[in-house]
C-alpha cells in the first residue's frame, strides 16, 4: 500500500502526527474472525474491517490535516491548519476505557473534518494545535483560542 500522505507532502512540508487506529479496534475484527471465523460472514466482515483500516490514512502535516480513504474509489479530506478555528474530541464510555475517539476540525466558512476512530485522540489533538501555532508563527499572527 503506498503511502498517500507522505506522496502528497509539497516541498518542505512535513509531518507533525499520523493517526493510526486504536488497539480495540484491530482486536474486535480479530475477536468478530475468531467468533464468526468459521461462517463466511466472519470472514468476509473481518475482510471488510481489515481493508478499511489499512486503505485509510490520516495525518497532521506542517501544512494541513489529511484524510485519505479509499482501496479502489480514492476520497480525500484536507484542511490547510492556518484554516482551523476549532478541534473537538468525542470519546464514548469505550472510547475512554481504551483511548481512542473521534476527532471533529473545523475551518473557515462551513469546513469540518472528521478522523476516523483515532488512537491517543488527545496527543492528535496536540498535534493539531502546535500544527496551527506553529503556522501562525510563520505568518506572523499571534492570539487566538487554545
């Protein structure tokens, strides 16, 4: 599998943070394999999970957060972080028990993006905002939420 957020760095862009999915995660299309294994349908579910999660990438560059999913119908999610106004994290019950959650961005205007289940939501979130400080460094703003 290439690596479309490292294809898609521009010159001197870098990455701050990859998202990567929370052990539960991988561990209940194991669990769904092994209960299910034996029927077609654990197979074919464990399939479906297994391609999701290694055909969807999702990062923090220097520049912008990247949402990429997709084996054969390719959709992308790109926010540039000088763009963000916003960053929200959602953790179920689950979620907290085996840190991971939802990440919500939103941009100017009408712009949002939302990760997929992300492990470590609040070190991603982290990144996020030092992405956004250090963009308003470069451009000379300063102030702003935290």
């Amino acid at each position: 599998m290439s690596d479309y957020v490292k294809f898609s760095l521009s010159p001197g862009e870098r990455i701050f943070q990859r998202g990567h999915w929370p052990l539960i995660y991988w561990l209940g299309a194991w669990a769904i394999l092994l209960l299910l294994g034996i029927v077609l349908v654990g197979v074919v579910w464990f399939v479906m999970l297994a391609v999701n999660m290694v055909t969807t990438n999702w990062a923090v560059t220097s520049d912008r957060i990247v949402v990429k999913r997709g084996l054969f119908n390719l959709r992308t999610r790109e926010l540039a972080v000088d763009r963000i106004e916003g960053v929200s994290v959602s953790q179920s019950l689950w979620g907290r028990l085996f840190n991971y959650g939802v990440i919500e961005v939103t941009g100017t205007g009408e712009t949002a993006l939302t990760t997929p289940p992300t492990g470590a939501p609040v070190a991603f979130r982290r990144a996020i905002e030092a992405a956004r400080d250090a963009a308003r460094t470069e451009t000379g703003e300063h102030g702003g939420a935290k």
